[in-house]
C-alpha cells in the first residue's frame, strides 16, 4: 500500500470509528492527535537532517516544509485543522505527482499525465504510453 492510500484508508477508519463511538471524540482525545502529529513531524525532520544532510539537491528546509505539508493535509483528511499555517501548499514541484493525488489514479511522474491502469488501444492513447 503506497503513502496516499495508507493515509486515505487511516483517515476513513479514524472518521468511521469516531462517528460510531461518538464518545471518544473527545477534546483531550483530539490534542493528543495534534501531540502525536508535532511528534512525528519533529522526529521526520530530525531523521530526515539525519540522512539527508549534504546530498547535492535535496534542500533540507524545502524538506521539513514538505513534512509539515504533509501533516497538515493528513489533519484535514481526518477532518481537523491545519497546525503550519505556512506550510498549506506542496513546494516541491518534484514530489506533487505522488502527493497530491488522491482519486486513485495512478500518475507517470515524468509526464505529469493521469493514468488508470487499462488495457491500451487506439482508442484510449495507446500511442500516448
């Protein structure tokens, strides 16, 4: 399972169970998501300093606010709020084809052209491939 259906599939079951055990929905219980989501982004970045750090391309700032992009948009998915206001938008162009893509079609990264994944013919571009 690749990282956008592990975090739809974890967003739906999050909604799901909250919505049929409404009382675990809970202030503390929704600081203790934000907690642990400034946790993992802490201990991403600090990884990610960790291995990164002097490989020619890779801009370690770009990175943490791609790390926190990506927290804010999995806090909206679970129907919370964004907690980095300034990191709303993706700005590493290079990664959006895998990041912002969440109906389930397949992407080819160096076209930027939406797949599905179907038998090719004259039809459906097979000349396109």
């Amino acid at each position: 399972m690749d990282e956008l259906q592990h975090g739809r599939f974890i967003a739906d079951l999050f909604r799901a169970t909250l919505s049929e055990h409404p009382e675990l929905n809970t202030e503390e219980f929704t600081e203790w998501v934000y907690d642990q989501f400034k946790h993992s982004v802490e201990q991403e970045t600090i990884w990610s300093k960790y291995m990164l750090t002097g490989i020619d391309g890779i801009d370690l700032v770009e990175m943490e606010g791609y790390v926190k992009y990506r927290a804010n948009k999995l806090l909206r998915m679970l129907g919370l709020s964004e907690i980095y206001p300034d990191h709303i938008e993706n700005k590493m162009k290079w990664i959006r084809a895998y990041v912002d893509n969440f109906d389930d079609t397949k992407t080819d990264f160096f076209e930027q052209k939406s797949r599905q994944y179907t038998k090719t013919s004259d039809l459906n571009g097979f000349d396109e491939l």
